[in-house]
C-alpha cells in the first residue's frame, strides 16, 4: 500500500500541465476542496498537506491570475512545517476562481483537471485487508455545489458512489476497484491506476489460492471423518461376528479400509484385488451400512 500512496503522491505532483485553461481548473478543484474563510472581503484558504501548495505555486505561473497576484507573497507557512499551511486572495479573486469550472462546462477534459485539484486537496485512496475506498471529503455539510458538481460528473460516467455526512464533512465514496481505476485514468494519473489494478490482480489470486486451500482442506476433513465412521463400523461387524453374513465382496471392502484407516475412497478402490471407481465404493460402503442395521438394529449407531 506504501507503494501505492507514494507513487499516487508523486505522480499526481509531476503531472504536466500544458496550457492555461487546464492550470485554471485544477487550481480551481484544489481551492474547492481546501478549508475557506472568507471575512472583510478575502479569503484565507487552508490544508494541512503542503505538497498540494507545492503543486498550487507551480500551476499558479501557468494560470489566469500569475498577473494578478504573485503567490509567494500569498502564501504562509507554519514553523517547523506543524499545522495548516495556507494562503490569502481577495474574495472577488475566490468568486472567479468558483465559476471557472462552469465556463467550460462542455469540456470533459477540463472538468477532470478539476477533479484532479480536488482528489490532491482533499481525496484519498484506501487499500484496507478486503476492498477499496476512494475518498473525496469536502469541509461542511449539506447542500454542497462542489459535491454536487462532483455527483454529476461521476453519473455522467455511470460511476458507482456513495455520498454520507461524517464528522462535519460531507463525503463522497467510490468501493469498486473497477470505477476507481477509471478515476485515476480520467485524472491522467496512468502509473498510479496500472499499480491498483496489479494489486487486485493479486488479490483475486491470493483469494482465490486461499479459498482452494480452504476447500482442499476441507474436503480432506470431510474424507478423514468419513474414513473413521467406516473403521468403526468394520470394527463393530467384525466385533459382532458378522462378517460371514456379508458379501465377499464387501468383506475385502472392510479389510482394505482397517488396514488402511487414512486413504481416500479412491485409492481404496484401487487396492482391491479388482479395482473399482471412488462411486462403486460408496456404493458399497452403503450396502455394508445397510447390513449392519439389518444385522444388529440395536446395536448400530450408525457407523
């Protein structure tokens, strides 16, 4: 998972950004999915992740507002790096920054450069020991028009996902690897969508190599208990002087089996002096159950 976290990091913060439309909207995405508070006209945006502002500072000298503002004076940093880093635009700039996205709404491209801001702003993927959750927590509650944007895109899509409330937050959850996979590839993070998929191949694998040990294991159970019921049943008619009242046939079925109290069925039906198939010796494994409540109905417990 390490692995995964790391290179989903790296890959989304070496991400090329090529012309001014694409740096405007995942600006846009990583400033929606930040903290706001907005008083006396501006807004102070803020995150506890500083490589999102690293990422910010660069796509901020490929975007509309470079001219306008320079970021570095925007920004603030925490001593020692500990807390929330965070930076100051007027309100009018964080308005204009919010209606980016509906400008090019036409646009698909666009609208997943966006999504990708966002997933650095406040997404996260999960591998925990059985499925996968992929994450996009937004601060606050109710009716939220990011979360909304958000909805309407991954229909678009027919992405399955769940929307909840949570600690104050409203979140959107994506748990099919499949649909996950998908967002990663429509974000162009292609390395970190190829690693998610090699670890479900290997997941489906190490379940399905589980589940044959278990079956195998299980069926092995079943044999060796089956083997100890048909010991005792050959030691009660032999006990009980009954072997003389049972077909010969039969008679070496028991032989075999106390002689060799852990084989299988089927290779019990090889060691007899004419071989027979694992289906022939339950036949006769029933016939020799049916003589023993025949002979002592009593007695028999039933083998």
């Amino acid at each position: 998972m390490e692995k995964l976290k790391t290179c989903l990091r790296d890959e989304w913060l070496s991400l090329k950004t090529g012309d001014r439309a694409s740096a405007d909207h995942e600006i846009t995405g990583i400033v929606a999915g930040l903290a706001v508070q907005c008083e006396n006209g501006s807004c102070r945006c803020t995150g506890n992740r500083l490589f999102v502002f690293r990422r910010l500072k660069k796509l901020w000298s490929l975007s509309r507002w470079m001219g306008k503002m320079d970021f570095g004076k925007l920004l603030s940093v925490p001593r020692a790096f500990k807390g929330s880093v965070g930076f100051k635009i007027t309100e009018n700039i964080y308005d204009e920054m919010l209606s980016v996205v509906s400008e090019n709404n036409e646009k698909e491209r666009l609208r997943w450069e966006w999504v990708r801001g966002l997933f650095g702003a406040c997404g996260s993927l999960y591998l925990p020991k059985t499925g996968y959750f992929l994450v996009f927590r937004f601060p606050g509650t109710g009716t939220n028009p990011v979360s909304s944007e958000m909805e309407t895109l991954f229909r678009s899509e027919k992405l399955r996902f769940h929307v909840r409330e949570r600690n104050g937050s409203t979140e959107i959850l994506l748990r099919d690897q499949q649909h996950i996979s998908s967002v990663l590839s429509h974000m162009r993070l292609f390395r970190s969508s190829l690693i998610l998929e090699e670890k479900a191949l290997l997941r489906s694998l190490r379940d399905r190599a589980n589940k044959i040990v278990n079956c195998d294991g299980a069926n092995i159970r079943k044999s060796l208990e089956a083997a100890s019921r048909q010991v005792s049943l050959g030691k009660f008619l032999m006990e009980r002087g009954y072997l003389d009242q049972i077909p010969a046939k039969l008679r070496e079925v028991i032989d075999v089996r106390l002689k060799n109290p852990s084989v299988t069925l089927r290779e019990l039906g090889q060691m007899l002096s004419h071989p027979v198939s694992k289906s022939t010796i339950e036949y006769r494994w029933r016939k020799i159950e049916a003589y023993g409540r025949q002979l002592a109905p009593e007695d028999y417990e039933g083998g």
